[in-house]
C-alpha cells in the first residue's frame, strides 16, 4: 500500500503538485492588491481607537482555531497520502495556530476574566501573539525549504509515528511557551505598556517577524510549484500586512489598525483551507470521472466479450450445420443397399472444405477483434458472391428460394479478403433466406453486381421477405440486435465491421412493397496494388 502512495509523488493529481491555474494566480494576485488597499487605507487611522468590542477576541480565537484545525487535519491527511516532510511541517504550523489561539484568548485581559485567565500577566497575550507570528513563518520557510528534499521515503514508514510525533511536540511546545509567558512573564521583555497600549519592545520584535515573513515570501516565490504554494505567498503577505500595521505608528490594542490586522489574520487562516477544499472537490469530480469513464470501459469491454462469443457462434452455425447435413447424406449414403461412393466421397469432401471454412471464420473473427492484419489480395467480386451462393445452397433449396443473379461482366477486381467478403455474403444471404422464410409470398433472391461511382464495386442482396421492422432500420447493425427468436444480433455488426475495414459501405433501404435491399461497396484494386498485409480497422 505505502509503496503506491510513494508513486504518487510528483503526479499532478496530488493536491500538493497541483500546478497553479491563471485563475488561481489572477485570483491570489487580487487578493494581495486588496491586502494592499487595507493596509493603505487603514495605516493613516492605525492608532484611531474604535470601541472595545467585548465578543471580538472569542469570535475570532474560535474562528481561527476551526479554520487552522481544519486547515491542519486535511494536510495531516495529506502527509498520510504523500509523506513528504514539506507537508508535515506545514500540517505542525497551522496545527501550532490553531492550538496557540488558544491561551491566547483565555489570557487576553477582561475577555473572560479582568486581568485573563490561566495566571497571565499584562505581557502574556503580547507574547503568545508573538511565538505565534513568529512560530507560523518558521514553518513555512521550513516547508519551502524541504518542498525539494526527497523525504518521501524516509517518512514512508512512519507516517502516523510522524503525525502523533508532530501533534504531540506541538502540543508540548503551545504548552511549555503558555507555562513560559505565565508563570514567567513577569520576568520576560515588556511588549505592553498598560491593556491597550504597546511597549517599544514590541516595534523590535516586529522586524524579525517581517524578517521571517519576507524570507518565506522569498523561499516560496523562487520555488513556486503549486497552487498550495501561491496560495502560501497570499497567506505571508497577510501576515506582512499584519504586522505592518502593527508596527504603524503606535500601534494599540482596538485600534483601526489592530482590528484591520486581525481581519488579515483571520484571511491568512481561511485562504488555504477555502483553497483545499475547492481542490478537494475538484480532484473528487475528476475521481468520480475517472471511475465512471473507468466503468463504461469495463462494460464496453463485457460486450465486446459477449459480442465476439456470439459472432463465433453466430458465423460458426452455417458451416457446422452444414457439416451436419453432408455427414448424414454421407452416411446413408453409404448405408444403403447399394452404397453410392461418388456422392458420399463427395459429401464427405463437403464436409472437409466446410470444417476449414469454420477454422477460417474463427480465424477471421479473431483478427476482426485483434485489430491485426489481413493479407488482401485482387479479388472477382462475381467469384465471391458465386462462392458464397455455393456455401449456402443447401438452405436455399430447402427453403425453395428462387436465385436471380445479375453479374456485370466488366468488374474491375477489388482488393480484399476473401473469407470475409464471402462472410458478409453469407450471413446477408442467410438473413434474406430467413426473412423469406415467414413470409407466405413468393421467394426470390436477387444479387446484383456492378460498378458503383467514384471507383467502387457495388453488390446488393435483394430479398422478398417481410421487410425491415417499423423503427428497426437504424439499430439493425448495433451489435446483439436482434428481432428474430433464436437470432444473436452479430451478422450484420460482423459485416458492417468487415465491409467497412475494405473501406466500404453497407447500408440498407426498405422496398415499397415488402422485402429489404442490402448493399455494400469495396473499392476497385489500385493500378499496381499488390499482394500486402493491410489493417484492419475495426
Ligand atoms: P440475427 O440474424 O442474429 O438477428 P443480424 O445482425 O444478422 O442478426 O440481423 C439483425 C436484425 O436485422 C435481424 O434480427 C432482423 O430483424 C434484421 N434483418 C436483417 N436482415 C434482414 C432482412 N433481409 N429482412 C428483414 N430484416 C432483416
């Protein structure tokens, strides 16, 4: 299992090589010129204070903590699928913010407590903002950084060891700097002055958090691969736009410039898990595609099944039963009083040239399905229909079918393969024979040959049967159409097949009154044309 998730690696079906489309980067280029726009327009009026809004801090922290949680679960499980270092890192990076916002909403002063909970000081909410905007970049820069190492395979084996491993230090890590600016934030820097206003130390910290936020933009754009990958670079510029603003001029908690910078904050969270899970999606409807497409295949591979057994069968009948009849001609020939072995020699001759004709029809239909080659050769369309008059007069005479042959006398020889042609005679004679057969009126069986436009030798098989059922006459050649009780649909599909790998035509039209007209053409032998394997296109 782990080796073929290890294949995925590199294919662009996995959401993490997903080249970016120009809409994405149209889009994300959009974005970034907004983030622009708020940060020009906010930037004058970044000290103004707006109103303490009491809701805001909860409504974001939780806002942010089921993005970033989400966010995280979805890359965990992407590492789970491609275990590339790159993606666990980024996975333990949204997992740290979403755990870090956290303390930070219960130690934020007067949200659930006056002075917040969990023992924190004035410092601890200033510094937890800090390791977190610091913590963030960090891990994009080391995704970046391991986006090109191969570390599929190291990780292979190891993926959920990995995925506890990583939670696990995480979780120890947003535990040990909440214990650290709690319990010892009276000792550490000061980065606020009272609840709302900021210490200079704070302008000091911004400029390594830039710093980062700038190094991972750098790392990211000189490695941009994927959409995750520029959706990333969205991502730092808003966390550049945060804290710009935060740097500008004297920046203060519930300032126009605070808020501003938490609403930036909250977009760097939701954008890639909007981007996630709009690839997701789209990467479910090709998997849907994919396996529908995958079905039809095998269906269409079923029926071909069903279609070739029912063509063997289907063609093999004629020379079998005719097989039949001469064995048991034969036989009493020769068991009578006075046996007559001219005529069982010759039925006993029948019976061998009809038992390699039925090798010959497999073999045929065997190629017809192979898409293998047929040795053409120049052919008297007239000797073939001749032949394959003779291949069928048994069942004409038993069903006392009258023949009227018209042979144009000048035909150019055509190109093709004999068995085959004599095939589509054979099987279009037989549905003529039957055809007359329920019928009560006169039966005759009219073949014509002649020389059709534009270079093609045209033969028609005219019958005066039934005629073709009402609404029939388009789905006659589907393969497995039938109408008739014991009938398998495979002739005319067969000869249609055969007829048009000679690059010809058959078709058939309806006569006035009663009776069907089937034509074929195959096309007149090229002046110096020889004796070569063709294709087959069936
Ligand atoms: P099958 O003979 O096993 O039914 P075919 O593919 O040869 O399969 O024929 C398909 C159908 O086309 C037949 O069932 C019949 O309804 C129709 N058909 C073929 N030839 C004729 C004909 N000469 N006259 C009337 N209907 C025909």
């Amino acid at each position: 299992m782990e080796t073929s998730l290890l294949d995925l690696e590199g294919h662009e079906f996995v959401l993490s090589n997903l080249p970016p489309s120009p809409t994405h980067k149209r889009l994300a280029l959009g974005i970034v010129f907004a983030l622009l726009v708020v940060f020009v327009v906010s930037a004058p009026f970044a000290t103004l204070p707006i109103r303490r809004i009491d809701a805001f801090v909860p409504a974001y922290a939780t806002a942010i903590f089921v993005n970033d949680l989400i966010t995280a679960a979805l890359l965990f499980a992407h590492f789970a699928i491609v275990p590339s270092g790159a993606l666990l890192a980024l996975a333990s990076g949204y997992l740290l913010t979403a755990l870090i916002v956290i303390p930070w909403a219960l130690t934020f002063p007067g949200v659930f407590s006056p002075g917040g909970l969990l023992g924190a000081g004035l410092q601890s909410t200033a510094w937890l903002n800090a390791i977190w905007h610091v913590g963030f970049p960090l891990f994009v820069i080391a995704y970046s950084l391991l986006k090109e190492a191969d570390s599929v395979q190291r990780f292979s084996r190891v993926i959920r060891p990995a995925i506890l491993a990583s939670v696990g230090l995480v979780a120890a890590f947003v535990g040990s700097a909440t214990a650290l600016v709690t319990v010892g934030g009276r000792i550490m820097p000061a980065l606020m002055f009272n609840e709302e206003r900021t210490a200079n130390f704070a302008y000091y910290l911004n400029v390594p958090i830039m710093a980062l936020v700038a190094l991972a933009l750098v790392l990211l754009w000189v490695r941009v691969r994927s959409v995750l990958d520029l959706w990333l670079m969205v991502v730092m510029c808003a966390y550049a736009t945060e804290a710009a603003l935060q740097l500008f001029p004297v920046p203060t908690r519930f300032s126009v410039g605070w808020y501003a910078g938490r609403v930036c904050g909250l977009l760097s969270g939701s954008l890639v898990l909007l981007i996630l899970l709009q690839q997701i999606t789209m990467l479910y409807g090709q998997l849907l595609h994919a396996v529908l497409g995958q079905r039809r295949e095998r269906e269409a591979r079923l029926m071909t099944g069903d279609a070739i057994s029912a063509s063997i069968a289907h063609e093999v009948k004629q020379p079998l039963g005719a097989i039949v009849t001469n064995a048991s001609a034969g036989l009493n020939l020769l068991k009578s009083a006075e046996p007559d072995i001219d005529m069982a020699e010759e039925a006993f001759r029948d019976i061998v040239s009809d038992g390699h004709r039925a090798a010959a029809v497999i073999d045929n239909i065997r190629t017809l399905y192979r898409k293998g080659t047929q040795t053409w050769t120049s052919l008297d369309v007239n000797n073939v229909v001749r032949q394959a008059l003779a291949l069928v007069d048994d069942s004409l005479r038993t069903h006392r079918v009258d023949v009227r042959a018209d042979f144009s006398a000048q035909l150019p020889l055509v190109r093709g393969e004999q068995v085959q042609l004599q095939q589509v005679l054979v099987n279009l004679i037989t549905n003529a024979i039957d055809s007359m057969a329920t019928s009560d009126g006169e039966r005759v069986l009219s073949i014509r040959s002649e020389l059709h436009h534009s270079g093609y030798v045209m033969v028609s098989v005219e019958d005066t049967g039934k005629g073709l059922d009402p609404g029939a006459a388009d789905r006659i050649f589907n393969p497995l159409f039938t109408t008739k009780t014991h009938g398998m649909g495979m002739g005319l599909a067969i000869c249609r097949s055969i007829v048009e790998a000679h690059e010809g035509e058959l078709w058939v039209t309806a006569k006035p009154v009663g009776g069907a007209t089937f034509h074929f053409t195959v096309p007149v032998e090229a002046a110096g044309a020889s004796d070569r394997a063709l294709p087959l296109r069936v």
